[in-house]
C-alpha cells in the first residue's frame, strides 16, 4: 500500500544534508512551508543554496534560514523585501552569493528541469545585463536567449489538500511555484493543510500528481486569515 | 498644472479598452485599477498566478492565500482562475497580457525601459516580473513622473541606468504630459503643465513631436 504521509516534520526532512540544493515553495507568505522550514532549521544543516522567488522576508521562515547563517547561495528573482534587511545585511556583507534571475525564467528553468528539458531560448532579459555572456540566437527575426534547466535535491512545498498517493490541490495563488518545484526536484516534500481519502480528491482538479510527491505531512491550517500563518 | 498620481492613474484607465487582460505593476500602476470604467469588462492578470483579480481585501477579511505581486491581500472577481508560476508567466512571454502597466526609472527615447535598479553599489538588486513583461505583453505603458526629485528628465535619449527591456515602451504617462514612442522618435499626445511643446522639448532635453491638437493643449 503507498502512503506518503508522514507524521513528524523533522522525519519529513530528513536526508537533507549540508550543501544541499532545496527549491522552496511560496510567493511570500502563500505557498510557504513554513513547518517544513522550521525542521530545517533545527535540523542544523547549512551551506544549502535555497531556490525560491524571493529572500525573506519581515521575520517569516526563509528569513530565519537566511538570518541563521545557513544560506551560502540563492537563486531568485526579487531579494529585496520592505521591512526585512536579514538578506540586505548579508549580501552586502559579501556572505551571501546570489543569483538574480528573471521571474518567468525561474520559473520556466525549475519547469524545464522536472520535463527533461535540456534548456530553452526566451526572449525575456534579452539585451539586459541579466543575459550578458549567454547565448543568443535570432529565431524568426527576433532574439531569444538560452537559458538552462534549474534542478534541486529537495523541493519543499506548501498545498491545500493532499490524499495518501501524495495528490495535491492547492488553494488561490499559494499554487504559485509549487506544481513545477514538485517536478524538478529529486526528492519532493510537501506540507498540506489537510489530508483525505483517496478518491476524495477528483481526479479532473488534481494539479500535482502523486507522481512528483515523495512524503508530506499535514500541517491542520486553515488559512482564510492572516494572522493564523503569520 | 501637473497631474497627481491618481489622476494619473484615471488618465491610463481611460484607455484600458474593454475585454482586455491586463497586469498592473506595483505603486502607480496598482492605482488604475480603481479608475477603470465600470462599463467595461477588463480582466486583471496578476504575476503570482491569477486571472480576475478584484481589489484589495477589507480589513479582517483577507486570505491568507490570496494575494497580489506586491503581497497586498486582494480578492477574486467572479470567473476568476488560478494557475501555477509558470504559466503564469507563459501568458506574459507568449504575447497573451494585452497591456501591462509599470513603473519606470528611465525610458529612451527608443522605448528602452530601466526600472529593475540604479546604479548605486549598495541597492539590492531585484528583477521581478518586469523583464517578462517588457519583453511579452502586447502594449507596455509606463506611468512616471517626467522629473526626477533633482529635477531631471526620466525621459532620456540613452539609459545611464540597465535596461530592463530594449525598445519596449510604447506610451508613457506622466504627471506632465502623455507621450508615445513611434519610429520616429517621441510624439507628445497630451499636455497637462502650462507649457507648449517647444518648451517641454527643452526641459526633457531632445526634440519632440508635436501630436497635441487644440483640444489636448491646456495653455
């Protein structure tokens, strides 16, 4: 019998070691896994380079990972953030390396990696500094740069609803990057507010297929304010 | 007299047509959306992974996951879809967002458009969406002010800032006046400050072509 739920966020992050690459869920605050987070933290482990659209931000979870020192790399689109300077202090302190990437190219790169996709040309950054020394090629009398797939050892997501095959549906726009992080990653974990039967779910309105999920815990949230998850 | 930043924002609403899909960027941008006709249909994108986007939501009845490209709670409009990140983004690149709305640093007189960072050695650097935008929708318009607080033209022959997009920009809207980029150069359409278009061609520093008509001309 498959079930992929496990009961302890610790035992859900277990096998990440120092130098690992993770990719983490959420657009801000939506789609964070925030337990999932937390048992990295105790976990100990450091040197990681974290994928993930931003850097932080007011005291939330990827912060603390920031502000603990664990970070030596992230790969992102916007670090900066009002109110939060863990990451600020950091990189202008030459402690942080960073990769700056487009957002659609982020998001296609993480995309390319869980399809198999050995890269692709786009014509976003084309002419900006973000594509200085990457290839260039006119295609139709336009120019599109190549970008390569971003992959990870660990994908850690957040969704709404999870059954035991590890089928996943997320609520409103804390989707964002969790469908593609699933696919590109060698080991996806993710953490759920709810878990149901099988065959609850139906299958027409499935986004993540069990296929790309490893484990995930069931978190209990029940996200329709703010200051429950902040 | 130079427009405020609503009234900006009222002016770029005016020529949302309705049926459009739309993304609003942060700061002025988000502001049109409260100025668009209520007569028309106009569908709003928003990066993170939405069509349909309503407003901000009231006090106490936010959602912990809905939110806006800014991280401001919003709400959802009847008909409205959810979508991952990288479709989100393939809607923009693949030429679906008809109009998109952004803020800028500078842009030339090519329609180059620099609103990703300065050139100071401590700003943090962050891209966003904007590159995706400039690069995939269908109509870029910018909202800015003309000056900067030093009093210098944000409308520029070359960007001494990097660019986020080369030759992009089709209109821009500022607090003086409204322009938009043709092959030719730069074509003022609208005037709010007293000044004729000599004298604006003097104070943004290059020759620009007059396209105002009686009607547009306030002085």
């Amino acid at each position: 019998m498959i079930d992929k739920e496990v009961h302890d966020a610790g035992e859900a992050v277990s096998g990440i070691e120092n130098g690992a690459t993770i990719m983490i869920g959420g657009f801000g605050p939506p789609g964070q896994p925030v337990a999932l987070i937390e048992a990295l933290l105790n976990r100990g482990v450091s040197d990681l380079v974290v994928i993930n659209n931003n850097a932080g931000a007011g005291g939330d979870a990827i912060s603390r990972l920031f502000g603990a020192g664990r970070v030596r790399k992230v790969i992102c689109s916007f670090p900066k953030a009002i109110g939060s300077t863990v990451f600020d202090e950091l990189f202008l302190a030459g402690k942080i390396e960073l990769e700056l990437v487009p957002q659609g190219n982020l998001a296609e790169r993480i995309r390319a990696a869980g399809a198999g996709i050995g890269g692709f040309f786009t014509k976003t950054g084309y002419g900006t500094e973000l594509a200085a020394d990457k290839e260039v090629r006119l295609i139709d009398g336009e120019h599109y740069v190549f970008e390569t797939p971003l992959h990870a050892d660990f994908a850690l997501i957040r969704a709404s609803r999870a059954d035991r095959w590890g089928n996943l549906v997320y609520r409103k726009t804390a989707r964002n990057f969790g469908p593609v992080m699933a696919a590109a990653a060698k080991v996806t974990i993710a953490e759920v507010d709810h878990v149901v039967a099988l065959g609850e779910l139906d299958p027409e309105i499935i986004v993540t297929p069990g296929i790309y999920v490893d484990r995930f815990i069931s978190t209990g949230y029940a996200p329709t304010n703010p200051k429950v998850t902040s | 007299m130079r427009l405020s930043r609503h009234q900006i924002a009222a002016r770029v609403a005016k020529d949302i047509p309705d049926g459009a899909y739309v993304n609003l960027g942060i700061g002025v941008p988000t502001l049109v959306a409260d100025y668009l006709p209520e007569d028309r249909e106009i569908i709003l994108h928003t990066e993170n992974g939405m069509l349909g986007m309503g407003g901000a939501a009231l006090p106490g009845q936010e959602d912990a996951d809905l939110t806006n490209a800014g991280k401001v709670y919003v709400t959802e409009e009847i008909g409205a879809s959810y979508f991952h990140h990288a479709d989100s983004f393939a809607m923009m690149r693949g030429g679906h967002i008809d109009f998109c709305v952004m803020g800028a640093y500078q842009v030339s007189a090519r329609g180059d458009l620099a609103n990703w960072r300065t050139n100071s050695t401590t700003s943090i650097p962050g891209v966003g969406g904007a590159m995706d935008l400039a690069a995939g929708a269908k109509h870029v318009y910018v909202v800015m002010d003309l000056f900067s607080k030093t009093g210098e033209s944000k409308l520029v022959q070359n960007c001494s800032y990097p660019l986020t997009g080369a030759e992009c920009v089709e209109r821009i809207y500022t607090d003086v006046a409204v322009f938009d980029v043709i092959p030719a150069g730069v074509r003022i359409l609208e005037i709010f400050d007293d000044l004729d278009a000599g004298q604006l061609s003097t104070l943004v520093g290059f020759t620009l072509i007059d396209a105002t008509t009686s009607a547009t001309v306030r002085n």
